[in-house]
C-alpha cells in the first residue's frame, strides 16, 4: 500500500485529469477502442480509472500509450502526467523556469541562437513600426503569439497582413496576442517534405553537473497545417541523435492513424529522412542548455533554415507524447535516474 500523501496526491490528480479532459475526444476514443477490442464498457472503465490511479496518468493517455493493449510491467514504462509534472517541477524550479514559459523573455535571453524579426505589443503601442514592416517585408507572413501561450493554441498565421499598423494592433489585442515575428522560411529539404507548416526539431536536453545528455530528438511534421504540433492532428518521427535521419515510420496521437511512412500528400519518404545541419543542430541546442543551467530539463524547439538553425522556443514542460510516442514504448526510466 503505498504511502498515505502519495495515495492523496493520486486522488487529487485523479480529480483533476476528469475535470481537464476534452469529454469529445475521450468519448471518441472510449467508443474506437470498444468498437475495435473485445471488452465491455464497465471493463473498459474500471481499466482506465485503475490505469489513472496506478500508473498516475490521464485518462486520455490511456488512449494515446494504447494501454488496453498493454501488460503491466509496460505500462509502468511510461511517464504520465503526473510524473512529468513531478520531474519537471524539481528539474526547473518556478522561480526560474519563467525565461523558458515567456516567449519575449526567451527570445531576449537567447537572442544569441535567434536570427528571426520580432516585435512585441508594447513596441507596437511605443511607435516602432519600422521593425513590423521588415517583418512583412521579409516574408509576406505574419506570426502572432500569446507570450504565455502553450502547445501552439495562441498561434496564429497572418497571410499578406499588409501594413496598417493600428489595424494590427487591434488584431492583437482582441485576440489576445502580444508578440509578431518573422514567418521563419525553412530549409528546402523541409519544405519539399511537409510544405504546409514549419516542421520544427523538438530535443530534450538534461544537464547533469555542467554535462548536456541529450535524452532525444523528434521531428515534428505538418500534415495539412501550419501549426506542427501533434495536438493539432499533426504526426512525429524519431531522430537518429548521431546522424539526424529518422530511421522509423512517423505516428499520430490519436490511435485511429496509421503511421507513415511517406508523407500522406507530397509523398515524400519519412523514413530515411536526414535533417540538414544536424551538427550544428546538436551544438546550438547543447550550447543554449548552458545558458541558464539553473533549468536542467528542457525541451527545445528549432527550426532548420536554408543557412542552419535556430531555435524558435523553449520548453520547461516538455510533452510526454512527443517524447514517447514515437519510441513506441514508455520512456521513464530515461529520467529515474536524475530525479
């Protein structure tokens, strides 16, 4: 039995993993794998609430980690919400962790790996518009972000903005937005592979003394969308962390998809892949994890331009999903042994 504050904690998150899920998305999956796996619903039930309370993930990861297909000794492999949270607040502790959640502190403090023009509300509202106009000028595209924004929900892409300032700047506060960017324009490789979005490298880094362990690389790839995260129905692959070519087919969150091997419509291999740049890919993100080393565990996000990279941000709440999805098996013991 284990100990009265755990058993405590597992029913507050508990609580709070039926009162934060998408009640659409579970019931379409609740209903997928009941139309796909010989159980009944009360089974079904009592196995996610059994799942959620043990293994202290969420009840749509029950889903997505493909649990009612697994044993127990894997499900113990994989990290759920609740270990993540626990890991990651010990690993980047609040008081600092801020430089990594605010997207304009980010990019002052790391401007040394950021070649992209910005600007930010309070800029706008200060008068310099100079700077929006290389912006547009550059790329014909705006990007426009919620500062504090998370897993690309508070991003938005304008296509010929044009050049009226105060219009923008009513755009941006009616919808909550407060930095502009340049639309980074990637690679060529890249854009033949996935054209619809930016596909950008997401690496995991660990500091361990004044060591960088490199816990994975995943290529994130636009299906038919300009936001390439998996939330947005997007798929991920695995990086080869030597050579920078993706060895595995790609996988989806949602457990209804097929993993790739081409891309679904420009048909390009997945497999095989190799991301150009990758050295230098490897030395930027090792040099920005020393930075600020008070955050030891840190998702990176970077995109591979026609001149190399850059790193577009930073995560101190790296997802679990994009992580393991791809590995196809639960990855926790990667971080059991820094915790």
């Amino acid at each position: 039995m284990p100990p009265l504050p755990t058993l405590i904690r597992r029913f507050l998150y508990l609580i709070y993993y039926f009162k934060s899920v998408d009640r659409v998305e579970f019931k379409t999956l609740f209903l997928h794998t009941l139309e796909h796996n010989a159980v009944s619903s009360l089974r079904l039930w009592r196995d996610i609430l059994y799942c959620c309370f043990k293994y202290n993930i969420s009840t749509i990861e029950y889903f997505y980690f493909r649990f009612h297909e697994l044993e127990s000794t894997q499900r113990e492999q994989y990290a759920g919400t609740g270990y993540m949270y626990e890991y990651q607040s010990k690993m980047n502790p609040k008081k600092y962790r801020r430089i990594l959640e605010d997207k304009i502190l980010f990019l002052r403090e790391y401007n040394q790996f950021i070649t992209r023009t910005y600007c930010t509300l309070n800029d706008l509202l200060c008068g310099e518009h100079d700077r929006v106009d290389k912006i547009i000028n550059s790329s014909k595209k705006l990007v426009l972000k919620n500062s504090l924004g998370q897993q690309g929900k508070t991003v938005r892409v304008l296509h010929q903005p044009g050049h009226d300032k105060q219009a923008l700047i009513r755009h941006m506060r009616s919808h909550n937005f407060d930095l502009v960017e340049e639309y980074v324009i990637q690679h060529p490789l890249l854009m033949q592979l996935a054209p619809s979005g930016l596909n950008t490298v997401r690496i995991v880094t660990q500091l361990v003394d004044a060591n960088v362990v490199i816990l994975c690389a995943r290529l994130r790839i636009c299906i038919d969308n300009e936001i390439d995260n998996l939330s947005a129905g997007n798929a991920a692959a695995m990086i080869d962390i030597d050579t920078g070519k993706i060895p595995e087919p790609a996988v989806f969150a949602d457990p209804r998809h097929q993993d790739l091997q081409r891309h679904p419509i420009t048909g390009v291999s997945i497999v095989g892949f190799t991301l150009p740049y990758w050295g230098q890919v490897i030395e930027m993100v090792k040099a920005a994890a020393l930075l600020h080393p008070q955050n030891r565990s840190v998702g990176w996000d970077i995109a591979i331009r026609d001149n190399g990279p850059e790193l577009i941000e930073a995560n101190h709440n790296w997802g679990k999903l994009l992580w393991q999805l791809p590995a196809k098996r639960g990855l926790k013991s990667q971080l059991s042994r820094y915790s």
